[in-house]
C-alpha cells in the first residue's frame, strides 16, 4: 500500500509524464524545438509541476554541496551562497557586529566568496529612508538583496555594461548600460554610490563577461576615472560604499587586485573627503573576520576561477581549493563622504 509521499511521488510522475507529451506535441508544431528544454518546460509545464521540480532539484544539489566536496560555482554553492547571505541581511546582531566593526562569528562564511562580508556591511553603514542611489556595476540586481526593506524607499538606478538576465524594471528600477568612467547622469545626483567589486574590472577585458568585442580592452589604471565621475554625480555630504578585492597585486586580464598602493590612488582620485573610514576583512579555513591592511597585504586571489570565467586552460568546475576559498581572501571596505 503506496504512503502519502508515495501517492504524491507517483501523482507527480504520472503528472510530469502527460506534459512531457503535450510538450512534444506543442513543439513539433509551434517552433520548440531549438529552444533549451529548461525554458520549453518553464513556458509549457504547468506551474506547480516546474516549482515542485525546482524545489527537488535545489534540495539534491544543496545536499550534494554541503556533503560532498564543496565545490565553488556550482549549482549546489550558489544555492547555499544565497541562503547565507540572505541571511546575514536578515540577523540584526551580525549586521551590529559589522557597523561597530566587530570581530565576526566564527566559521562565519566559510567557503563563500566576498559577497557574504560586501552586502551586510553595505547593510549595516546604508542610511535609512528616501533617497537617490546608484549600483555602480550591478551588484544589487538580485531579487532577495532588493526585497530588503532598506531599498523599498529608495529611487535605484544600476549601471552596468549589458543587460542582465534579471531584471526588476517593475519595481520601478532603472537600467542604464553605460561605462562608469563616463555616467550619463547630471552632477550631484545621488545620495548614495555603491559600488561593490566592480572598480577591479575597469579598465579590463570585459567581454567575456559581455561577450561585446567593444568592451575588451586593457586600460586597468583608468579606473581613477569612475572614482571622479562618482564624486561628480554624488551630493556633497553624501555617501559612496566601495569594495574591492585587496591583498598581492595582480592584473588577471579581466581585473586586478588592489593592493595597498593601487587602493590609496582610488581614494586620492575621488578627492576631497570629509570622510574616509576603511574596513579590511580577511578569509581563512575559519572562515571571514574583520582584519586589519597587513594582515591582509599577502592574500592571493583564487585564480582558477578566473580561468573559469573566462574560460582559458580549464573544463568543468574548478579545484577545491584547501581552505575552500572560492574569489577573493581578503576585501577593502571602503566609506567616504564627499567633501
């Protein structure tokens, strides 16, 4: 005799089987056939079927990840990374922790990239209610980061190179597609800049991330230009939050890592500051904590995944490395205040 798990398993295949067949059906005849079979199924399966699906999936490859080797990019990791960070927006102690400066939790971010230490303390230094902000690079464009009630009041405008397969025009954002050392926006516009991971690829070879032959160039100094344009277009008094992977200097193609030196002539071309207040996080097997420059002058950056995003000299997914890390090992927080 079949449980209720059971009738419901068998329930869904048997569901599961009749759409695949109108599928077929549909496609032969309406012009499928060349499409991705994941998008045939979202647009033709009915919806509780694709959520009841993505829901087993999600679970599968969570539990994959978690005991199994760990593997960065992987569709197990982006799942658990998302579950993390969303949490993180969401703790109220964590998020004191990074506005006072505090150490963190221990095992807090392990085998996550720095997105888990750029988003709360971007969080927990943003200024409350109505306002003007630019994402210079895109960074918030995810639904959970933009759900946070910090964002609701605000007007948001991101820039980026090209469009994006997310996109939240229905909440009333706005996408400009345009280069940040040339903002298309009048002077002393916004009451916020952040600008998180993102002045690193300035100035670099963007198209294998745009795939546009246009944005392929090597000019990684010039990225003093997007920090004389983002005090042009910001407020006096007003706000801009940049992160950067910081630690030994290198020039990866598609962007560099700050090092001490390359980090002072970002904040020396923005200008005259009334404030500059810099927050170093550093990554080890135990995990993200607070740090202090020299702690963090020797972190090297993960370069397999470099190549794997650009796809030079490697298959599949990259190595893991020993202590998991997966981008950068160490990040610059970054707050000034224009002057």
């Amino acid at each position: 005799m079949l449980t209720d798990a059971g009738l419901a398993e068998f329930a869904l295949t048997r569901l599961v089987s009749i759409s695949i067949w109108r599928i077929l059906e549909k496609a032969s005849g309406e012009g499928y056939t060349r499409m991705d079979p994941r998008r045939i199924a979202k647009r033709l399966l009915p919806p509780i079927v694709v959520d009841t699906i993505r829901t087993i999936r999600a679970e599968k490859a969570l539990h994959q990840y978690l005991h199994g080797q760990r593997t960065a990019w992987s569709r197990g990791y982006w799942i658990y990374w998302e579950k993390v960070v969303a949490q993180s927006l969401r703790d109220e102690s964590l998020l004191r922790r990074f506005r006072q400066h505090e150490p963190l939790p221990s095992g807090y971010g392990i085998g996550i990239d720095e997105r888990c230490i750029e988003y709360p303390w971007l969080l927990a230094h943003l200024q409350d209610g109505p306002g003007a902000l630019l994402d210079a690079g895109s960074t918030l464009n995810h639904d959970f980061i933009l759900d946070h009630p910090m964002f609701q009041s605000k007007l948001i405008h991101i820039l980026t190179l090209a469009p994006e397969w997310d996109c939240f025009w229905q909440r009333g954002i706005s996408y400009l597609f345009h280069d940040l050392r040339n903002i298309p926006i009048r002077d002393a516009y916004y009451d916020t800049i952040a600008c998180l991971s993102t002045l690193e690829h300035i100035g670099c070879d963007n198209m294998p991330l745009t795939h546009n032959e246009t944005h392929r160039e090597h000019r990684p100094e010039s990225f003093v230009f997007a920090m004389q344009e983002f005090r042009r277009v910001l407020k006096p008094g007003c706000l801009l939050f940049l992160t950067v992977p910081f630690g030994i200097y290198r020039d990866m193609g598609v962007q560099q890592q700050f090092d001490r030196n390359l980090l002072s002539r970002a904040v020396e071309a923005f200008g005259k500051a009334n404030e500059v207040t810099e927050t170093f996080y550093r990554y080890s097997i135990k995990g993200w904590n607070v740090a202090d420059s020299t702690d963090c002058a020797e972190c090297e950056y993960v370069e397999s995944s470099v190549r794997l995003w650009t796809h030079k000299h490697q298959s599949g997914l990259p190595p893991v490395e020993p202590d998991l890390a997966t981008a950068a090992r160490a990040v610059a927080c970054v707050k000034l205040v224009k002057g």
